[in-house]
C-alpha cells in the first residue's frame, strides 16, 4: 500500500473509533427513553433518530454544513466562544459519520433492551435497589449483546461514510481523506485503478470482519449470562 492509502486508513479508524465513542452513550440513553417511557412526541424522535437511514447522506452533510459551519448557527458559536471548529477537519469527520450511523446504533440497543425481561428489574426494586441501581447492576449488563452489535455496526457503517463527509469536510489529504474518500479520489486520477481496487478490498474485508465479530461476540457473551 501506498503511503497515501496508509494514511486514509489509520485515519478511517481513527475516524470511526471516535465516532463511536461519542454515539454510545447518547445511543443507549435514547434507546432507553424509546423503549421504556411513553410521551408526546415519541412518535417523532422516533423518526427523527432514524431520519439519516432514508435521507441522501449529502443532505445531512449539508445540514451539518449549516448548523456547525463556522457561519453556522451553532458552528459560529462553537468557534468565536469555545474555539471549537468542526468543519473540515478530522472532528467533523467523525461527527458525520456518527451522526450517519447513530440509527444502526440506537436499533441494536432497543432491541437488546425489549428482550430484557422487566420482572429482574422489578425483583431487584422489591430487594431496595434504587432506579439507577437497577439500570446499572441489572439493565445494562444484559444490554451489552446488543451494545456489541450496535457498536460494531456503528463502526463499520463509519468506515463506509461518504456522501456526508465529503458535504460537510471536503476530501483533504491527512485531515479528513478517509478510506471511502481515497478511493473516490483514486477513481478520479489515470492509473489510480490499482490502488482504488487495493482500497475496495480492503473496505471489504474490514466490514465482513467487523460483522463476524460483532455476531460471534453477542452469541458468547449471551451464552455466559444464560449460565
């Protein structure tokens, strides 16, 4: 691999590494609040968090564009007060690509919390545990397969983040030129074919892998809590 392609790709997991991070705890607190409180306007998060699965990626790109650009509503904020600048650079990056992946994220989790059977957590209240305590010591912990899948899905969706990246960053070499990016640019320049291939592979076998370990990790980590 070229020093080029070196580059998108520690940067495509740099990228994704953080977007996750920055997603997880949002995504169990909003899966929570989906799956166990009924209020007006559920319907609507609902959509809202689910909204980037069935938007264009460059129309959230361009959202984000608009919101935390330096001219943005929040993004002039951000930069005259806090000194904080998202767009084009490797934080924006990664915000897309959270904000891209947070439905994959936010479903995996729900569905682990549904099959939570709700009579625990009532027995560990009947015993003196407060809600908090329940939600820690009892709640979470049979979350996690879910947690594993939604986290591992997240980050290969991440590594697969285009269309809202390159909206909301541009395409800059060694800022925000992630895998996807690279092999775009490849396509675009003569005798790039090579390298474009290299790079296709490459996304391809990382994704599988991601996914076979997300499958294989739920699976054991659900054995071990059936006993």
């Amino acid at each position: 691999m070229t020093p080029v392609e070196l580059e998108a790709l520690e940067l495509s997991l740099w990228v994704s590494g953080w977007a996750v991070a920055v997603s997880l705890p949002a995504g169990i607190l909003t899966a929570w609040v989906l799956a166990r409180r009924r209020f007006p306007g559920r319907n609507l998060l609902d959509g809202l968090v689910h909204l980037p699965l069935v938007l264009p990626p460059v129309v959230i790109g361009y959202l984000l564009l608009v919101m935390l650009g330096r001219n943005g509503i929040i993004g002039g904020f951000l930069d005259r007060y806090l000194g904080v600048v998202l767009a084009f650079n490797w934080k924006g990056a990664a915000l897309a690509a959270a904000v891209m992946a947070f439905p994959l994220l936010v479903r995996a989790v729900r569905l682990s919390l549904e099959g939570v059977d709700p009579g625990l957590e009532a027995a560990a209240r009947t015993l003196g545990a407060g809600p908090v305590r329940v939600f820690f010591t009892v709640t979470l912990p049979l979350m996690v397969p879910g947690i594993i899948t939604g986290g591992i899905l997240a980050f290969a969706r991440s590594l697969g983040e285009f269309g809202a990246t390159i909206t909301f960053v541009s395409n800059i070499r060694g800022q925000t030129q992630t895998l996807p990016l690279a092999l775009y640019t490849l396509t675009q320049v003569p005798d790039g074919e090579t390298g474009a291939m290299r790079l296709c592979l490459l996304s391809v076998l990382i994704a599988m892998a991601a996914l076979v370990f997300s499958e294989i990790s739920a699976r054991k980590f659900a054995a071990r809590m059936a006993g």
